[in-house]
C-alpha cells in the first residue's frame, strides 16, 4: 500500500478495492512502529482519525466525496490549526493550546474526505533551517538519523519520506518547505504568494510565508493543490485564480526554456549535489526542454533582505504571546510588567527570542531607514531581476539547498545556519512559486533540486516535475528504517 501514490490510493478507495479505514489503520500502524524513533509527531490523533475515516467511507458509498485524494489521510505541520487538536507551534509558549477552529486549508481537506492523522515537529515558530529548534527536541532525518532533517517542517518532511500519511502540509517562510524535502528526498511546492489561503496559520512572517504540500512526487502535490487553493474570504491576500493542477500535469515540455542559475553552482554548493542537479537539465532536455547558465548576481542582496524582513514581521506578529491575550502565563510575576516579561522569556526559545530583538531593532525610530527600508528596496531588486530572467527563460533551475543534510549540533553560530537557506529565501521575497524535488544522492543523503518560475507558473512548474519522475526513480527511494522488521 505505501509504493503506490496518494492520488493511486484514493482511486482505489473509490471502487472499492480498499477502505478508508483500513488505509487509516494501516498508516497508524505504520506511524506507531516508525514514530517516536525520528521524533517527527507532535500530536497523534489515532481515535479521531479512525472516526474520520469510518465517516468518509460511508459518505464514499453513498457517492458523495467526489474528490481524489477522499479517504487519504495526511499530516500536518504543528502552525496550522486543526479544531480540537493541540497546536504547539513547538513552543512552550502554546504547549497547552488547543485550537477553536480550522485553518482553511484544513476545512477544505475536510470536506474532501481527507482524513487527518496528527501534528509534526517543526522549529519553534517555523524559525530555522534544521528542525533543532524545537520545544520538543529535533527531528531525525531517516536517512541518517545523526543528522538533521531540515527546518522548519522538519516533521512533515520526515513522515513523508516514511509514507506516514500519503502527504504532510508544511509551510515556506524562506524555504521551509523546500529545504526539508531536499534533505528527506521528498517534493514540496512553495506556491505564488496568495495561492492558498493563511487563514489559521500562525503568522511568522506574513507578506513571505505560504502553505503548501510536501509528498512523495509532483503528482500527489498537484491532487493537494487542487483541494486546498483558491480565494478565500478569511484571508484577504488569496487571489481569484484557479486552475486545474492535477489536470495540468501530462503536458509535454518540448521548447521548455530552463536557466540554470550560475551563482548557485559556486564552490559554496556541494560537488556532487550540484552535479546531481545539472544531471536535471539532460534528462529533461530528453523532453525536448533547452538549457542554459546565466547569470543573476543578487545572492548578497536575498539572505541579509529576508533575514531583516521576516524577522521584523515576526516581532510584530509575535507580540501577541504575552501571557494575557496568548500563550504561557508566568508563576513568578509582581506586577503587569513582570508578567510580560517573564512570561515571554520563559515561553520562547532563543532562537524566536533572536527574532524578536532583530526584528524590533530594525524597526525602531534610529534604524528604520537605515536596516527595514533598505530591505524593502533590496526585495524590489530581487523581483526586478526574476522578472528580468523570466523574459528569457520559462523557469530557472538551482540546488534547494548549498549541502547535504548536516549533523545535528553541528550547526553553532545562528548565520551559519542562515547560510543554508541561501537558495530559498529569494523565491518568498518575490512571492514566486518554486518546486525542490529529489534528483540523486550524496554519499547516501539526498539531494533535492529547486525549480523557479513566475508568478502562477505552480501547475507548470509540477508538470515539469512530474515529467521528470516518469523517467527517474529518486523520489520512490525510501530510507531504509533503522529499527528491524518495522516497514
Ligand atoms: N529557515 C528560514 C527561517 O528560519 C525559513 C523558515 C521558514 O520558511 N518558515 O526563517
């Protein structure tokens, strides 16, 4: 049951050669002999999702549930809210909280017949590269499980690459969702910005971050897409634009113009990753696609922009936890003003605490100009050359990342660990879609690619993906689990 696909398995439910809750009980089972070894749930829901899929399947047979991927169960990251379920955000600060409603993308699924399995481990507030800044602890990748899995939803990355739920929801700040599929060998779309609705995600930053899918292959993010995208009056940055993704993908890319960005092969970038990611452009250029390098020198501008940028936005966003209107209340207060402080420096970890000063610094009378407003100028940099590259080419090829998955703590100074978002955060401040899909391996880790295109090119950009994986059988590699007789 879990070499075939979601979109295969919901196909299956439909005519019956399966149940809904037979695939659910398979994958709770599956999850409980995996799970707690790489450390990649919050939250597991296993009564609710056996109720879930019991009520599906007697919808199925009564013909209602029409869509594809009903009676496929899935994960979520632990920003997202799920009515009833604990959203810790994998901070202390909400450790208790238990959310009153559903994001949008999870009212959609819903009523989809998908069937929602539990809640993964993340950076605390999606803040990091690696999955180590969890309340809960860090995520193991299944590859090498001294190593990390990738930030922030390390967790649906991981329960991706184990098939625990056919597919995992994440989100992409500056990349946190492509960077834990390239380190876990799964695909993961970040979509145009005001593709899918962020309605019950719990903002980081708000004019960056995205919600979208993290699977197996293209095709199952395409079934996802199609399910969770669109308008929505909750949330007043969504567009009006639907296309059909899943429809979208048997297009043939003969003529297809790929860039391949130049700057991103530099000696920063991992020999045999990078060489894994130009083997990309001859197999699709056996679909008739044409390759080039060029050049688009805006790499000093993107990490130090986003970095100002989102943490600016999140210092803002985050100054609702404060004990009284959100989140973790301190025991040890006099006064109001104790009660802020002790309960914000108790509640957040430091990563988030390195956030909030940042971002306050940069915002603050003295430095506004000199840090926030020259951000802003460089992000309008950053949109002016894709648009430049895109009058030449359909969509410009990278390496999701500069490495390999590294160790676990192994990472010590906080820039390091910006370094390895430097070929994601650029695709956020434009508000472009973009695709890291896994091309190869390096000394047995994976190694994921990122394709970028312009604004609403999401359904092109899978196609692309999924023509590639008709050929090539990266993406169906899974790791081999390190505890006997469990897969
Ligand atoms: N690693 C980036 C950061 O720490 C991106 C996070 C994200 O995409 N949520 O901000």
């Amino acid at each position: 049951m879990f070499d075939i696909t979601a979109v295969k398995i919901g196909e299956k439910i439909k005519k019956g050669e399966l149940s809904a809750v037979d695939v659910t009980v398979a994958t709770i089972d599956r999850i409980n002999a995996l799970s707690g070894h790489y450390n990649e749930f919050i939250t597991l829901d296993v009564q609710g999702a056996v109720a879930q899929a019991e009520r599906v399947q007697k919808g199925i047979e009564r013909g209602e549930f029409l869509s594809a991927l009903a009676g496929v169960p899935f994960v979520v990251k632990d920003n997202i809210c799920v009515k009833g379920m604990k959203m810790t955000c994998a901070s202390k600060m909400l450790e208790n909280f238990v959310s009153p409603y559903d994001a949008t993308v999870i009212t959609r699924l819903r009523k989809a017949g998908a069937i929602i399995l539990g809640k993964t481990n993340m950076d605390e507030f999606a803040m990091g590269s690696t999955g180590e800044n969890s309340y809960f602890g860090a995520t193991l990748n299944p590859y090498d499980e001294r190593r990390v899995a990738g930030g922030s939803s390390s967790g649906s990355a991981v329960a991706a690459a184990l098939r625990e739920g056919f597919y995992s929801l994440g989100t992409d700040t500056g990349g946190s969702i492509r960077q834990p599929c390239a380190y876990c060998g799964v695909t993961g779309i970040k979509t145009t910005y005001g593709v899918v609705s962020r309605y019950g995600l719990v903002a980081h930053a708000s004019s960056l971050e995205q919600i979208g899918p993290m699977a197996v292959d293209a095709e199952t993010c395409a079934a996802v897409l199609d399910l969770i995208c669109g308008k929505d009056k909750f949330d007043s940055t969504t567009v009006d634009y639907n296309v059909e993704y899943l429809n979208s993908i048997s297009n043939d890319i003969k003529g297809l113009k790929i860039g391949v960005l130049s700057e991103s092969f530099s000696d920063k970038t991992d020999k045999t990753l990078g060489d894994n990611v130009l083997k990309v452009c001859d197999t699709l250029k056996y679909f008739g696609a044409q390759a080039e390098m060029f050049s688009m020198p805006i790499t000093q501008y993107t990490l130090p922009a986003y970095y100002v940028i989102s943490s600016a936005e999140a210092s803002s966003n985050l100054a609702r936890y404060d004990g009284v209107r959100y989140g973790l209340r301190s025991n040890f207060c006099n006064n109001i003003e104790e009660l802020y402080v002790n309960s914000r420096s108790e509640g957040f970890g430091d990563e988030v605490k390195r956030r909030i000063l940042l971002g306050t610094l940069v915002l603050s009378a003295g430095y506004y100009d000199d840090y926030y407003k020259l951000a802003l100028r460089a992000r309008e940099t950053v949109k002016k050359a894709f648009e430049k590259a895109f009058e030449k080419y359909d969509v410009i090829l990278s390496p999701t990342t500069p490495k390999v998955a590294p160790k676990i703590n192994s990472i010590i100074k906080p820039i390091d660990m910006y370094f390895g978002d430097a070929y994601t955060v650029a695709v956020n401040l434009a508000g472009l879609p973009a695709v890291s899909f896994p091309c190869g391996f390096s000394d047995g880790l994976p190694t994921g690619a990122q394709l970028i295109g312009p604004a609403f090119s999401d359904a092109k950009l899978l196609n692309i993906v999924h023509q590639y994986q008709q050929i090539t059988d990266y993406h169906k590699k899974t790791p081999e689990c390190k505890k006997e007789g469990q897969v």
